[in-house]
C-alpha cells in the first residue's frame, strides 16, 4: 500500500501557486467591497472618555463610523480550540468587538466604513479619541507585583492562569550531600509570526445569514466564535476559507472576522472587507509569548539529576487567546524531557499592557527548550562533563511512559538523531578543537534536541471528518476539515487517500482545498502539527468505506465475491489469479448511469483520536564569532528529525527548512520592541523587524529518522512545528563553545552580546568601565 | 482634495491597455483592480516584502511603491504573463515546482519574477551574489532553500552547464 505514499510528488496546488492563478481571500473579493480601517488607541492602558467623529464623517467616501460605545456588550473568546462543553474547560471571553477599556497600544477603538481605502485611512486619522490614561506594566513578573496596574478586574493580581506539579519531595531531595546547584534565569523575546499575506477578510449578507471569506486555518472554529461574538445562531455563520498566505498559529485564533462581521450588517449586509496593515499586524494580530524561566537543578557530580525546579513566567499581553496552554505545554516538557524523581514546577501567565499572545509555530516549546537546553550546557560545564554525553545518558529513556498523556517513547530516536547530526557536522571533533580558542573571531559548534508531542489529546477534542466522492472517472474527490495552510498537507492527503483506496496516482485525488463551512466536514483546522496525523485516521477510515462500496458495485458487475476483489493501480482485480476486470472508470460511470441500479458512491467518516505521539529531534549548529563586532554568523547547521514514516520526503524537507530559519531568527535577530516609557511597540515593521533574508542563511540541512509511528494511521506524527523548536538553543550552545560565554537570552543580538562580552572580559571597554 | 484621474497606456504583457487611474493609485492597485492581475501580493505596501514585485522594462520593481500613472509607456510584466501562449510554463515556474520551493505560494509571483531578471542576464553568479540579488524578498515558508536552489539550477541549466549540486 504504498504506491504514493513515501514519494516526493509535485504539490497539488504548486502549478496554481507558480502561476499567479491561486487565489487568496483578498483575489476573492468583489472590487466593489466597501473598505473598513480600525482606529487604534495611542495609550497602553487607560478609558475611552469620548470619540469624536465630527470631522471624520465630513471626508467623502465615507459610509459609516461605529466606536466602542456602540458595540455589543458581549465579551467573547478568541482562541483556536475546540469548544468545550463543559464550562470549566471554556476558554476565557475577555474580547469585545471594540473596547472602551484600552489594554494596550494599538488596541480597537472604533472603526470607519468607507468607499474606497484612501477614505477609510483619512477618516480613521481624523478621529479624536480622549482618553483616561491609567498606568501601564509590561512585564509579568512586575504586572504580578502588589500595586500593580489591573487590566482585566477578574483576574485582580493579572495572573491568567497558574498551574503546577510536583513529583517526589523537592525540598528533602536537595538536602543530599554533594549536590551541585546551578540556579539560572532564561528570557526570550516577543516575536512575530510574519506570515507574508496579513490577515485579511470581508463578510457580507446572503440568504439572512452573514458570510465571511477569511485567511485564516481555523474556519469552523471562527465560525463558532463570530457566532458567540455577534450573539447570533451559529448556524447563520458561514466561513469560507481560500489559500493563505502563510498562518504560523497566528491564524490560529479569531482575529477580525468578528468584527468584519458585524461591520458589514451596519451597513445592511453590503461587503465590507478589512485588509490589515503590516504594521497593525505586528501590534493587534497575535505575538509569541515572552518568557523568563528560572531553572534550579541539583545534581550529582556523576551526572544525574537529584532535584529540579522550574518557574515560568508567560507574558500573555492583553487579552486571554490561547491563554495558559502554552506556558502548560512547556512546563510540561520540564519533567518529560529529563526524567527525575524529584520535581518542582510552577508556570503563570500573566496579563501586561503588551500586544495579546497567541499560538505560534511550537507552541511554548521553541521558549522552553532555549531555556532547557542552555540550561543542560551550563550543568555540564559546572560538572566538567560532556554535554552530549550527559544528554545521551539523562535524556527520556526508551520505554518512557507519561502518565497524563499516555505517550510512550518507543524508540531511541535521540540517540538515532544526534548520531546523524554528529556525523554531518562532525560534532565531536570540532566541540573540542573549538574549546580553547584565543583572537577575535571565534569557531563554535552547539547541538539541542526537543520534545514535542503532536496534537492535543488528551487535553482537548480531537477528531477529524472526511468525505470522498466518487466520480464518473473514478477518480474521487476528497474533504477534510484539516486545512492547507501552505504546509503542503492536501498533497499528503492526496497520496494518502490514492493508496488507502488502491487509484493508482495521486493527481486522481482532488482535493478541496477552499474551505466552506457550509459544504466541508466539520474539523478543527490546522494547528498542533496534527493535520497528516489526525486526518490519517479519517482518511483511511473513509477511504476504506468507499472502497468497500465499490466492491460491492464491482461484485454486482461480476459476480465475483466482494472478499476476493481488489482495487490496483485504479483497475478492479481479481485476487485470486490478478486478472484484471475492469478499469474503475468503467464501474464508475456504471454506477453513476446504470438503468438498473444506479448509485453516487460516497463515503464519510468521523473518527475520534484517542492519542498523542511524541516526535523528537535535534539541530546542531555551527557559528562563526567575531567578537569586537558581536556578531554571530551561522556558517553550517541541521536538524534531524523523527516524525515517523513519511508521506512526501521533499515536503518534509521544506517543513524543515522554513522552522530552522524561523529558529536562527529567533536566535539572533528577532525581536518586537515596546518602548518603556509609553507602551507603544517601536519596530511593528519589516525593515525594523528583522526577519532573517535569503542571504542571513548558510545551507539548511534536514534530515531525518523514520521510526514508524504506531499510534498513527499512516506511521506518521507532527513535524509543521518541531522545526522551530531546537534551533535557538543550538546556536546559544554554539556561541558558549566559541566564546566561553552563556549567554541566557534570546535573540543574541550585538547588543546583547556586547554586554556579554564586556562582563565576561572578552571585550575591554574603557568607556563603558568608567561609566561603571 | 478632489480626486485627480489621469489616463496611462501601458503594455501588460503582451497587451497594449489603456485605463484612467487616480494619481494616488500605485502600481500594485491598478495591476489588481483594473486588471484583475491578483498575482501581484500585497504584504506590506512599503516596498519591504517584495510579494508585489512585476518586471518593468525587463527589471524587477515593488509595485507598490510605483505610482499607478508612471506605467505611461512602459512594458510591463506580471507572473499572469510568463506562461506561454500554449500553457507552457517557463523554466524557472518549472523548477519552482520541481525542487519544492512553494509552501504558502503567497511570495512565490515576486520571486520567480525577480529570478527572471537575474536569469535573463545571462551571467553565472557566485552564491553570494545570488544570495544578494534575491534578498529583497521575504518568505517565512521555506527558508528560502528550495527557491534558491531552484534559481541556481535553472541558471546553471541556462548557461548550459551542469549544476555542481545536480
């Protein structure tokens, strides 16, 4: 059964992409869509006292103004999880559509209808808003202090969410004789997705309900939540969901769908599209989740853990999203990754007057491994031990069973990573020779697995829906509630569905791949590195349902018994003697046209998944230091990675190319400033912003160990995130080995490392030392 | 300020046109408006992302930070354009596909038109230098791997050399 599966076919949508023809939701729109702009508030913290809009209705072209003071008073949630049904477990409604209570700059005060953009743009600028300003905090641990500013008076000391857990008894555990303690704080910055099409919808009215063609990989989840945010039926929502430009988790939340929504039945269902700026984008969309991570390890000086504590602080922003989940899903990982029997963790997530975060490629994970694995290199130095030696030997054995999750680690996929990812860099030689370098520009090489598990179960719902169809051609036409994101997963579905059914190519699978929440299964989108995983499981339950049907057709024709046909390469076989029957085609159209039984075979599923699979991997880096310069340059890297059989090794590769340049930018380069003084973000742009180019790279090397996964329909588990998450440690790890510096804080900028180097005496200062 | 229309006649691929534009209008806008040229991607509207980018004369330029009325005369070429009149796809639409260098696709028309006009110079460019010409891009998909390599092999293919990689 793997006639497509395995293969690095072409993309499904790659001739539309390469030709201009695929179409975004903006190539969607009607050119006679009237354009909204946000007005956005110019203080962190504070009231609306009044809007004046006097001015701003006098520019032509305008059609509508609404303000904060108009909206509906319903507070709805954001974040892209499935729904529970249990209240408990229901994400937190902390949003209006617009807000009179200003969380931070940038946040939605009013918005402006208009003819044409430049009106929409005039108006917006011509709105003066007054505020009551209040004092703001930016950073958790500050935002948690007594006295603080509150932003939300649910939550008085701002704390989100805290949760802990504990194993063994910490405080006896550390009264052991002989233990050394290495008590460090990590910190990693904002960082933003930066997905090339901005989020962008339109919505307008039909047949009573309002429709919203939005870029985004969650449509029935936005669906619910324009629904619950209008405080209309759910049923009355339909979404659609073209191409898009690239989501990375920020799509992964409702962001102006609901608003877009309401604003088009202000002006009597007329299409109004909301197209957000580049710089609006950075601010109002979603961030990922600055941390500060304190680590404290007890350990033998054999190199085993006696005691470990973690303390995570999650700079949340504004308003909920994703809320906890993230910082829980890397706290998770602490006990996870270096077994220990004696465990302390705490993680808070904290609301501050900054940009809301949201879910971004590694979900928590990319934060928490720089910590966990800068952290394991400073041990190692404290001890005088190899740190790869040290990870060999403390890292999750095989045989692993978590208790919440079930995972098991069935193989010895670390040892198997780090193994191909020495020998291509040549790891071990090279760490040595570079230990003990003298002059201004400095060779290093650092390694760091991660830990991630695909999907979400069993902290929340996870299913997935699939339809086929077949047509007169035999080939079939293919649904799934999981979305195409730019990830390549409907060429997957493709060769998946082509070899469960027995068609011979995967070009005779069609995917649908605009999504309408009218017409595709009911799914949950693409997040969590599920979709190949989840939709493996309805993929090859329905496709064996079609097929069955069709051998029940087949027997129908030929009287041979269903049991003893096949479907190969498109053709119905004879088992018994391989003789061929008759092409699929041809029962196809029978079916379709036959006067005496004629029948559209379809088939569709749901299957509920009731696992998860840890898929791990390592990257290893090598730098090049100048030091008087502080300036870090990536000279060779990889990243290995198990994530199970693949479906399509040349997607795969490029999955993994684009997470390890995510990773050496935020290892060194990216970074969403705020200015302390007022809030306001200072580099919400691409030429300040500093998404690394084509020419910030050396050659990215991926490769991989395929481990079949037995939890999964197709042996396959997550691999859309992973990428991303060992990168920045590696390369920290890399800079410790040229340099004899830890540097605990992302992104390794010149400035930070100009820090770094003054403290540690690689660079001598005169200046900088007077001033001290 | 009233609105101010001017009319331009251009050459979009191929095609002699002639539209009336407000003089506010950038490329970017009259290519998709007027023409319904939806390859030409808007990601930040400041010349930063390079999505926009269409050939003029011959060289690559973000549309949207060209005025709509300076197309007056010139030739102008967008990705809707590059395919032959049969449907065939030129070689660099090819080996876009061929060495997977398209995820999301949503950068893809300004890079294979910018390739165009490094391909069509005809000069074997170091890495650096290709590196450097194909900089003001930005993709957040693929790590820019794929894409580079597709532009090298299709100018080693070009130059009739073989492709040290190959």
């Amino acid at each position: 059964m793997s006639r497509n599966i395995g293969k690095s076919v072409a993309r499904v949508d790659a001739f539309d992409k390469v030709t201009g023809r695929a179409k975004y939701t903006d190539d969607r729109c009607d050119r006679g869509a009237l354009v909204a702009r946000v007005v956005r508030s110019t203080i962190a913290h504070g009231y609306v006292k009044s809007v004046d809009v006097s001015q701003a209705e006098k520019i032509p072209g305008v059609v509508k103004i609404v303000t904060c003071f108009d909206v509906p008073d319903i507070k709805f949630p954001t974040a892209g999880h499935p729904w529970s049904v249990e209240e408990a477990h229901q994400d937190v409604a902390d949003r209006r559509l617009l807000n009179r209570h200003v969380r931070y700059w940038g946040d939605d005060v009013a918005a402006v209808v208009a003819e044409d953009e430049v009106a929409a743009a005039q108006a917006a600028r011509a709105i003066k808003v007054e505020y009551e300003t209040l004092p703001f905090v930016l950073d958790p641990i500050e935002a948690m202090q007594p006295g603080a500013p509150v932003l939300h008076k649910e939550y008085p000391d701002n704390v989100l969410k805290h949760t802990s857990s504990r194993s063994g008894d910490y405080a006896a555990a550390i009264q052991e004789p002989g233990l050394i303690c290495v008590d460090k704080w990590y910190e990693v910055p904002t960082v933003q997705h930066c997905h090339i099409e901005n989020h962008i919808c339109f919505a307008y009215g039909e047949n009573g309900r309002i429709v919203v063609v939005t870029s985004t990989q969650i449509p029935h989840i936005v669906r619910r939540t324009v629904g619950q945010a209008l405080g209309i039926p759910w049923g009355n929502v339909q979404i659609i969901k073209p191409y898009i430009g690239g989501g990375f988790g920020n799509k992964q939340d409702t962001l102006y769908e609901p608003l877009c929504a309401w604003l088009s039945l202000q002006v009597g269902g007329r299409t109004v599209k909301l197209d957000i700026p580049r710089e609006d984008t950075f601010v109002s969309n979603r961030v990922r989740h600055a941390q500060k991570i304190h680590i404290i390890s007890w350990v033998r000086p054999d190199g085993t853990y006696a005691a470990r504590k973690l303390e995570l602080y999650s700079n949340q922003g504004a308003y909920a999203s994703h809320g906890h989940s993230i910082a829980a899903k890397g706290m998770g990982a602490f006990p996870q990754m270096y077994p220990c029997p004696n465990v302390e963790c705490d993680s808070y997530t904290v609301y501050t007057n900054r940009s809301t975060a949201g879910a971004m490629r590694g979900y928590g994970i990319p934060q928490v491994m720089f910590a966990f694995e800068s952290h394991t290199e400073d041990v190692c130095r404290r001890l005088g031990m190899d740190s790869l030696a040290f990870r060999r030997k403390n890292l999750m054995p095989v045989g692993y069973v978590d208790s919440f999750s079930k995972n098991e680690n069935y193989f010895d996929t670390f040892n198997q990573c780090f193994d191909k990812a020495i020998a291509y860099m040549d790891y071990e030689r090279k760490h040595r020779e570079y230990e003990n370098q003298t002059g201004p520009v400095r060779k290093g090489i650092g390694i760091a697995p991660f830990w991630y598990n695909t999907a979400v179960w069993p902290i929340s719902l996870e299913h997935s829906s699939c339809r086929m169809v077949l047509n007169q051609d035999g080939s079939i036409q293919l649904q799934v509630g999981e979305t195409e994101i730019g990830q390549g997963a409907d060429t997957a579905y493709a060769q998946m569905a082509a070899d469960v059914i027995g068609l011979k190519d995967y070009t005779d699978v069609h995917v649908q791949s605009c999504q309408d929440t009218d017409v595709t299964p009911f799914g949950l989108g693409a997040y969590a590195s599920r979709q190949t995983y989840t939709a493996g499981f309805s993929i090859r339950q329905t496709g064996l349902i079609l097929k069955d049907k069709i051998l029940e057709y087949a027997n129908e024709m030929t009287r041979v018994a269903k049991y003893d046909l096949d479907i190969v390469d498109s053709q119905i076989v004879r088992v018994t003697d391989g003789r061929v029957l008759m092409p699929l085609s041809q029962l196809a159209t029978e079916a379709f046209y036959s006067l005496t039984h004629s029948v559209h075979i379809t088939a569709e599923s749901t299957y509920q998944i009731k696992n998860n699979a840890y898929s791990f991997g390592c990257c290893c880096a090598e730098v090049e230091v100048d030091i008087p310069l502080c300036k870090v340059k990536v000279t060779k890297i990889i990243n290995v990675h198990d994530c199970g059989r693949l479906i399509n090794p040349a997607l795969a590769a490029a999955q993994v190319h684009g997470g390890m340049s995510m990773g050496i930018g935020y290892a060194l380069s990216e970074q969403l400033l705020f200015d302390p003084k007022t809030g306001r973000p200072l580099n919400n742009n691409l030429l300040d912003y500093k998404l690394s180019t084509v020419m910030d790279h050396p050659h990215l090397e991926a490769q991989f160990v395929e481990n079949y996964e037995p939890t999964s329909a197709f042996g396959t588990k997550a691999l859309g995130e992973p990428p991303a998450c060992p990168v920045a440690p590696a390369i920290r790890n890399a800079i410790l080995n040229a340099t004899g510096v830890e540097v605990d804080q992302a992104p390794m900028t010149p400035h930070v490392l100009y820090r770094r180097f003054c403290e540690e005496g690689l660079i001598h200062d005169s200046w900088r030392e007077e001033e001290q | 300020m009233a609105k101010q229309f001017k009319e331009v006649h251009f050459n979009l691929n191929g095609r002699d046109v002639t539209t009336v534009v407000d003089v506010r209008a950038s490329l970017t806008d009259m290519l998709r408006g007027d023409f319904r040229m939806t390859s030409v991607k808007k990601g930040c509207e400041v010349g930063e992302c390079g999505a926009c980018t269409v050939l003029i004369d011959g060289e690559a330029f973000n549309s949207c930070i060209y005025l709509a009325v300076w197309a007056e005369g010139k030739q102008i070429l967008t990705l809707e354009g590059l395919m032959g009149p049969n449907g065939e796809l030129s070689d660099i639409q090819k080996a876009f596909i061929d060495e997977t260098a398209v995820q999301c696709g949503f950068c893809t028309p300004g890079f294979i038109l910018t390739a165009t006009e490094i391909l069509n110079a005809g000069v074997e460019y170091t890495d650096d230098e290709l590196r450097k010409l194909l900089s003001g891009h930005l993709c957040r998909c693929t790590g820019y791997e794929n894409i580079f390599r597709a532009v090298k092999k299709t100018m080693y293919q070009r130059l009739g050399k073989p492709w040290p990689e190959g």
